[in-house]
C-alpha cells in the first residue's frame, strides 16, 4: 500500500489551475481550489475522493447504472416498446422508400458495426446490405423528413417505425466497451481543457467563466486536476470492469442482482398501488424508481462488501473499514501508525453454485506474509517511537 497517510489525516484542498504562470495571469486566471475527503482507498490502492457533488463523482450513480441494465427485462426483438417501459437499449429506425432511416446516431453505430443485429433487420424488413451513412449533422437535422419532403410525390408519406430491442447482455458488452474508451487516463495536464473539467468535476477556472478564452483551451490546469481526475477515472473503471466480470459467471442476472439485494440487506418486494388510474408504462416507471432506490441504498455496502474497495472512515478518524483477509500485509503502514483497520465479512459469488457466499473475518486465515508483517509491525511499535515509525513504512 503505497498512499501516502498524510492523505487519509484530514480534507484534502486540490489546486486546479496553473495561476502562478504569468501570461495566464494576464488572461484574469485567478486561483481556483477544491476541498475534497478520501473517501475509498481502490482496487488499485490509488484514493478517491469525495466531497463533490458533480453526477459523475458518485460512484452510486455507476453501481446503479449497473445494476439496472442487469435487472432490465428481455423484450422481443421487434416488439414495440410504450412509454416509460422504453429503455436505453431500444433502437429506434424508420423504413421508407425500402430504405433504412437512423433515429439516432447510437442506432447508426450499432447497426453498422453489428453484422448479427444488422442481418437481422434487413432479413425482416427486405433491405439490401447497402446503405445511407448519414452525418451526426443529419441524424440531428431530421435527415428523413427532409428526404421525404422532397420524394413524397413520387412515393407517398407511408413511413414504417421500428423499434429493435437489444438484450441486457448485449447492451451490456456495448456500455463496457463504451467505458474504456471513455474513461482512459489523462497522459499530460496539457491535454484537460474547460470541457473535460466540466465533464469530470463540474468546475471552471474563471478564464472561462468570463469567456476570456474558449474552453478549448489546454495548459490551464494542473496536475494536481490531472491526478484527481485520473483517479476518479481509474475508480469508475475498476468497477465497471468488476461487474463486467461477475455478469460472465451467472447465466440469470436478474435472479442475481435481487438475490445480491436480499444478502445485503437491502431487499423488499414491490406491491404495486392499487388505482385503476395507474397504467401499465406508468406502474413500471415506479417499479423501476423503487429498484433504483435499493440500487442506490446499496452501493456503499456492495463496494466495500463485493467490489472490494476499502472505505476511509469520516466519521471514526483514523479508521479503514476493509473485507480483506490479510490486513496486516495490506495496512502495514496504517497500522504501525495506530491506525483501525475494521475488518467486515466480503461476499463472493459461486459461480458453481450461482449463489453468494459470505466469508466471514473469524474465517480469516493470518498466514504466510501476513503473519510476518502483524509480527513485524508488533515489533516495531514495541522498540521504535511514535515519531521514528515512518522510517520502517514498505512501499
């Protein structure tokens, strides 16, 4: 474990810009700072921190992201899909003039890059394997009404609506492949500009807030930015591609996730309101509100408990809750600094047996290295003061 504990002491200020650079100072940049706490320690040992409130700094907004395509239903591949029942993983494409006309550019994308998806469409509704590639310009411009505009004295306004379902599991693959592309780590505090700040922390130096230079604009912020934001990146990452992993060990992922639910301690059953004014789309909007909500309730749990990330304790100082076994090999420095390292049972999933498992600390076997290391560190503290201790940290 290589963070530095002067980290996990106390709040964590993180300057974003470069002020001290004199020509940015004749631009107006004035310093422009971000309080932040350590929140978890991840999978790769790197800290994430908290304190800010952006969308994309909650990581209960990824775990419930997750977990809701895992939970979603399996609709037909041509069945129509009403209301609130539509998901994100619905394409959406017209037919006129035997021609395929894209609602959207992830339709598009989909559809071309899938030979599967894109013969099962052409099968069904006889269209050749060529096609229009429109613009991104176009899809957004109504690309079709404009074409029909302009042919429908020759061939009428008979257009043909689809709706092509794709399964969780591929909708799924196409998420994670998404994730790595876009959470790739910043190589250079020269690459971030105004937009990948807005993005990632929702934060602007003022330059841009008073349009002094366009949020193109690179070299402005630092790399203290850069390491904040490569760790949020990298933490959002790691869980994404845990999920990615169980999703391949269960063949029924909605028999997981609410068994996942009922072993966290987060689990009740729907009972839907009784009104004859509620309707279908609208009662499993709801539903779908009350999953969420028990998605969210346990993220915290899950990413301790099943994911494995360790939790920097706010509200107990110098406390780290962890479901590692070998704690004394892994906290070896926050232990020999009197640090708490709390252990909690981990939950696994049997892919033998398609159900959870939980392990409990008494279970812990202290062996091999990590006996070495609590009796090293038991020694340590023994002869060594306080004060001289860092002097023995391992890296």
């Amino acid at each position: 474990m290589a963070i530095s504990i002067s980290y996990l002491n106390r709040s964590y200020c993180f300057h974003l810009v470069n002020s001290g650079n004199p020509k940015l100072q004749e631009m107006g940049l004035s310093p422009l700072f971000l309080n932040t706490y350590p929140l978890y320690i991840n999978l790769t040992g790197n800290i994430f921190f908290g304190g800010n409130n952006h969308y994309e700094c909650r990581l209960s907004h990824d775990v419930a992201k997750i977990l809701k395509v895992m939970n979603s239903n399996t609709y037909d591949r041509f069945e129509t899909v009403y209301g609130f029942l539509k998901d994100n993983y619905t394409l959406h494409f017209s037919i006129y003039n035997h021609q395929i006309f894209f609602s959207d550019f992830m339709s598009l994308s989909i559809y071309k890059r899938d030979e599967n998806i894109r013969k099962q469409i052409n099968e069904k509704y006889g269209l050749k394997d060529e096609f229009y590639e429109p613009t991104w310009e176009e899809v957004n411009q109504d690309y079709l009404g404009k074409y029909i505009l302009k042919n429908a004295t020759k061939y009428g306004y008979a257009v043909e609506s689809i709706d092509f379902n794709l399964t969780p599991q591929e909708f799924f693959e196409r998420m994670i492949s998404f994730k790595h592309q876009e959470l790739k780590p910043y190589k250079s505090s020269h690459q971030l500009n105004g937009y990948d700040v807005r993005n990632w922390l929702n934060l602007n130096a003022n330059v841009f807030m008073e349009k002094k230079c366009s949020l193109e604009t690179t070299g402005i912020y630092s790399d203290e930015a850069m390491i904040l934001i490569n760790h949020l990146l990298e933490t959002k990452l790691e869980i994404y591609d845990f999920f990615h992993q169980f999703s391949q060990q269960t063949t029924n992922w909605q028999s997981a996730i609410k068994e996942l639910l009922i072993q966290l301690g987060k689990y009740s059953e729907y009972h839907p309101p009784v009104s004859e004014d509620f309707i279908n789309d609208i009662d499993d909007y709801a539903e779908r509100c009350y999953w969420d909500g028990m998605f969210y309730s346990a993220a915290p749990d899950l990413l301790v408990q099943f994911v494995g990330f360790d939790k920097i304790e706010s509200q107990n100082p110098r406390t780290i809750t962890t479901s590692k076994r070998n704690i004394y090999e892994e906290f070896f420095n926050f232990l020999l600094m009197d640090y708490d390292i709390v252990q909690i049972p981990r939950l696994v999933f049997d892919k033998n047996t398609q159900h959870f498992r939980w392990i409990y600390p008494s279970s812990f076997i202290n062996a091999g290295t990590n006996r070495e290391c609590e009796e090293e560190i038991q020694y340590i503290k023994r002869y060594v003061p306080y004060e001289e201790r860092y002097r023995y940290f391992k890296s």
